[in-house]
C-alpha cells in the first residue's frame, strides 16, 4: 500500500512513518501545501492521509484537487478540529473518512486498510491470519473453514487485531476503536474485557488456536506465537 | 411612554405653574397701575377745579355729579389728599352698587378755604381678574398647542438619528463580521453616543473574535502535541524488552492524554455554546433523536447489565440547534449509565414539554444544583471529567430550556423542560 502523508508537524510524520515501516507500507510525507501539491500532480498514491490545516493552504483544496485528477484515490483526514462542518465537508468532497487527533497509530492502521480494502478491492478482500478467514465484504468469519458467527463489536474487534497483527494494544486503544468518544466510561475496561472473553471463546471452540495473548497489566497481542 | 411625550408633558406643568404666577403678578399690576392712573385722574380733576375756582367761576357752576365743594370760610386748615374706596348707585342701572375712587382735601383758593370731594368710576378688580385670566388660559392653550405639534415634529426630525441607530442595534449580530453602521447626525449628543457605540460595539466584536481564536486554537494547538505524545507512546509500547512496571507506566501516561485532550475538546465544545456558534433554531424531531441515542448506547448499557425502559411520543417538534439536541441527550443517557451500579436501570420519557432520564444510583453527595457546575463530581473516584451537566445546563441555558436535578427514593431524576 502505497501512502502520501501530508501533514506538517514533522514528529507526528516521524511517528506515522515509523509505525508503518513494520509493515508492507510504503510511506511518504508532504510537510506542506506545496509539496502536497507537487507530490499528488505527478505520483500515484493508494491512500492519502490530509491535514486538512495546512500553514500554507487548505487541505480541503488538495482534496478537491486530488478528486479531479485521481478520484480513486482513498483519502483519511486528519484534523485538529472536532468540527462537525470539516467532517461534513470533507466527507462530501470526497474523503473516505475522518480522524481526529489525537489518534493512535494502530487507530489510524485500522482505518487506512478499511479504505484500502474498500478502495483497492471494492470491498472484496478477504483477511487471513492463521486459521481465521474473514470476507471483508459481507463480514463472514471462517476458523478451520467453519464459520464462525460474530457479533458486530466482536467483529470489529477481531478486524482490528487482524489488522494490528502482532502489535500491543493496549485496553484503551481498543475502546476507543469500538466506543469511540463513549470510550470514556470508568468500566470500559471491563467491556473490552468482555468482549475479548468472548472473541477468544468463539474462536477455541471451533478448534482455532488462541491468537489473542494478553499482556500483564497493558492489553492483548494477537499474534500466532 | 416615550421621552418627548414626558418632557413635552413636563414642560406643560412647568408652563402651568408659570401662567398661575403670571397671571398673580399681572392682575396685582394692572390693578396698581389702573387705581394710580385713577388716583392722578382725580387729584388732576381737583386741581382743574380749584384753579376754576379761582377764576371766579360760581360753585353752583362747579358742582357737577362728581364733584362736590363746600365753602369752609376762611378759618379752616389744608389738608392732605385723602384717597378711598367707596360704592355708589349706578348711574343708569338701578339698584346696582359700582366701586368709586373717592378723593377729598382741603384746600386754600383765593383767601377761603373750600373742602373738594371728587369721585371717579373705578374699573371693578373683578373685570381685571377676568381679563387677566382669559389672556392666560388663551395663551397657555396655544402655547400647549404649539408644544405638541411641534414636540411630534422633534421626535420625527430631531430624534431620526436616534431612532436609527437603537434600530441598528436591535439587528446587530456579535457573529456577523459587517461593522455597525450608525447614521450621520449633526446633533453633538447623538454623534457621541454612535461613536461610542460603534466603538463599543467593535471592541465587543474584537473580544468575541479573540475568545474564539483562543479557545479554536487552544484546543487545535493542543491536539497535536498530544497526537505526537500519544504516537510516541504507541511506539515505545512497539518495543521489545519492556517491563510489566514500564508498561503501567506508559498506559497511565496514554490515559492522561487522552483525558486532556478530550477535556480540551469538552472546553472548546462549551466555549462554542456560549458565543452561540449553533444558533439554528428550526424545529428538529425531537423523538427520533432521543431514539437514535438510545439506540447508540443501548450496547453499554447492556454490558453493564442495566434495563432500559422508554416511553418516546412521536414526532415531537423542538426548536434547537440539532448538533447541541444530540449532545445534549447523549451527556444525559452517559450520565445515566455512568452513574448506574451494575444490574441498575433507566428509565426515558419524552412528551412534547419535557424530557425525563431516570436511574438508579449511589445518592450524589453534594446538593444536585451544584452538579450542573463545571467540573462537579458526586463521587471524586470515576473517571468522568465533571463536564458532562455543565455542558448539558450551557446547551438548555442557550435553547431555552430548564433543567431540573431531582434524587429521591434512591433514583435521580433529570427533567429537560422545553416550554
């Protein structure tokens, strides 16, 4: 997957840059409008990732202007702003999604291949890791062939794993990635908690292995280790 | 009532008491001036008679209907003028008595002394009141006339200016960037007042813009050190080799900024409430708002095994701003489930003036007004940030809503009223 971030807060680039170069991504930054611009014109980008509060221009016009010349181009905003107009905008200009900072990385992992799979494959993607097989496109989970049924969060907790193989996520980062901002409840903990248990039951009792390790006092791993 | 109807109203008063005294002085003068000229006229007459008398013109020639004289032979004395008042029958109406000026002296003509006794018509101080007051009332009725027309030409003409510029403040938005537009006026108090309130009214714009740069950047500003922060700790979590005690560490960090950040974004939010940036008013449906949400957190309140009960009247209609509605009714079903023991319940009613939450709970442990401040917490332990009444107070405060905090019989009960 090959991804353009134009964002202009250099340690933030670093820190996106850094947490991808684990996996088959290819990134590259922008640290302006400009370059943005000159970047977009002549190479092709899988994803773009858009500040869209750039100190030389608005990110919305890069938007606009990346739509007219490579319209199957996914793009994630990223903003500072919590405005619902940004987000409504952004989103009809174009943009497959929207972030608000501060995110964390596997977050933004997650979300980057949603737009990937939907961009690149239509949706058509199915998700492999060890015995599990997931089809992306009407949410079908297969462990050693069986199917296996899900509930929606549980669901989009194993695509999150899927997704942040073999990274520590902590409890926090997996609320938030369910719950969103209602992920700040005393107990939400214990919801992931739940919700793990129950992942990790479905999962063993059609014989699949127990991918989802957890780590003392910090969250879980999903890894075939 | 307006000012030129109360000074106008004033003036005549004042007008009033100016015309009474007026009038006082008028009648004590004429009639001082008409008993004078009266008493001139007489001591004239007199004297007119003794130089005739004088000339030898016999006495029975003299004596005529006012005046009398008496041959007082040669031993009498001179006397002073001797002025009175006195009444006399009228001369042509009978049984009619008329005032008459009297006056009677002594005097030396020749080598004899004669006493005169002269009367003239004295003008009745009842025709002088009469006259006086006519003259006044005529005058206080026209100059009240004229006031009233010409104060109704003020305020057309005079008062324009003013007129304009409280119209112009009527319409002044603080949100709007156009400056306020005050008419030209030649009247020195007017052109004062609209520099002054075009000077206030930009300074009021001035601060509102800086507010909600502060408060726009402070919270965007903030976000992206914390999202720099926040990266840095995923990576370091990315590491190998950490130790149980480092990893604790991290997360404790991972929660505080996100608490900061959501608590700069909680700020901001109320920041915007107050200087009305959702000011859409049109009607929203109210009810399928209040289901949307309790849709959306029907999932955690399941986990935390609470029963959700509601009874929602279709199609109510609310005039609010939509974003700040959904705000608002989600803070409230949060505060529910937040504030809910586990195996708890909720209970939603909404009619068309009011919406009710109730749950179980722990009873708050401070008076449940003092909840709707900022940064008020019932039990200091949870993790919540104390924002979530205060932005639901700010959000009814701006929609004209009441919000009410009740605990009673272990369940609190927060009403929204939309009358």
């Amino acid at each position: 997957m090959k991804v353009l971030i134009i964002e202009d807060e250099k340690e933030l680039v670093e820190n996106i840059k850094a947490y991808f170069s684990r996996g088959d991504m290819v990134c590259e930054a922008a640290l302006d409008f400009a370059e943005a611009q000159e970047k977009l014109l002549s190479f092709d980008y899988d994803v773009v990732l858009l500040d869209i509060m750039l100190p030389d221009g608005n990110g919305l016009n890069l938007l606009r202007l990346l739509k007219q010349i490579r319209p199957e181009t996914g793009v994630l905003i990223i903003s500072a702003k919590n405005a619902l107009d940004d987000k409504v905008e952004g989103l009809e200009l174009g943009a497959d999604d929207y972030l608000t900072k501060p995110f964390h990385l596997p977050e933004l992992n997650a979300r980057l291949n949603a737009i990937y799979r939907r961009r690149k494959f239509q949706g058509h993607k199915i998700l492999e890791f060890g015995d599990i097989r997931v089809n992306t496109d009407n949410h079908e989970v297969f462990v050693k062939d069986m199917p296996v049924i899900l509930t929606i969060k549980e669901y989009e907790l194993l695509l999150f794993f899927i997704t942040n193989k073999n990274r520590a996520l902590t409890k926090q980062i997996i609320a938030e990635h369910l719950w969103g901002d209602d992920a700040d409840f005393l107990d939400s903990f214990d919801f992931v908690y739940q919700h793990i248990k129950n992942l990790r039951k479905k999962i063993t009792a059609a014989d699949g292995a127990d991918y989802i390790k957890t780590i003392y006092g910090l969250g879980y791993k999903f890894s075939e280790e | 009532m307006n000012l030129i109807t109360k000074t106008t109203l004033l003036y005549l008063l004042v007008a009033l008491l100016v015309f009474g005294f007026g009038g006082v002085v008028t009648y004590v003068l004429v009639e001082n001036e008409v008993r004078k000229e009266t008493d001139f006229a007489l001591r004239d007459n007199l004297n007119q008679v003794s130089e005739e008398l004088a000339e030898g013109i016999p006495l029975s020639v003299l004596k005529r209907g006012k005046v009398d004289i008496s041959d007082l032979g040669e031993m009498a004395r001179d006397t002073f003028f001797i002025y009175s008042d006195t009444l006399a029958p009228h001369p042509y109406l009978e049984g009619v008595m008329e005032p008459y000026r009297k006056l009677t002296a002594v005097r030396k003509v020749g080598a004899r002394y004669y006493g005169f006794s002269i009367t003239d018509v004295f003008i009745e101080t009842d025709d002088i009141y009469d006259v006086v007051v006519e003259i006044m009332s005529r005058l206080f009725l026209i100059l009240g006339v004229a006031m009233l027309f010409f104060s109704f030409l003020i305020t057309r003409l005079l008062f324009r200016p003013f007129q304009q510029t409280l119209q112009q403040i009527r319409s002044f938005r603080l949100k709007e960037a156009e400056p306020l537009q005050l008419p030209d006026t030649t009247t020195k108090e007017f052109r004062q007042l609209n520099t002054f309130l075009t000077q206030m009214a930009a300074k009021a714009r001035r601060d509102y813009l800086a507010v909600k740069e502060f408060s726009e950047n402070a919270s965007h500003e903030m976000q992206t050190p914390l999202a720099v922060a926040q990266g840095k700790l995923d990576l370091l979590l990315e590491t190998q080799g950490l130790s149980d005690e480092q990893l604790t560490l991290v997360q404790a960090i991972q929660q505080s900024i996100g608490k900061l950040s959501k608590l700069g974004k909680a700020l901001q939010l109320l920041t915007k409430i107050d200087n009305q940036e959702f000011s859409s008013q049109a009607p929203v449906n109210f009810s399928r708002i209040t289901e949307a949400s309790l849709e959306h957190f029907s999932e955690l309140a399941t986990l935390k095994d609470l029963q959700m009960s509601s009874r929602i009247e279709p199609n109510v209609q609310i005039s609010v701003d939509p974003v700040l509605a959904d705000i608002l009714v989600g803070n409230l079903l949060k505060n529910a489930i937040r504030h809910n023991g586990q195996g708890g319940w909720i209970a939603v009613e909404l009619t068309s003036e009011k919406l009710v939450v109730r749950n179980s709970g722990k009873p708050p442990r401070v008076p449940t007004e003092q909840l709707f401040g900022r940064f008020q917490k019932s039990h200091a332990t949870d993790g919540s940030l104390g924002l979530g009444l205060a932005i639901v107070k700010k959000i009814a405060d701006a929609s004209q809503f009441t919000v009410d905090y009740q605990f009673s019989e272990g369940a609190h009960q927060l009403t929204v009223g939309f009358a």
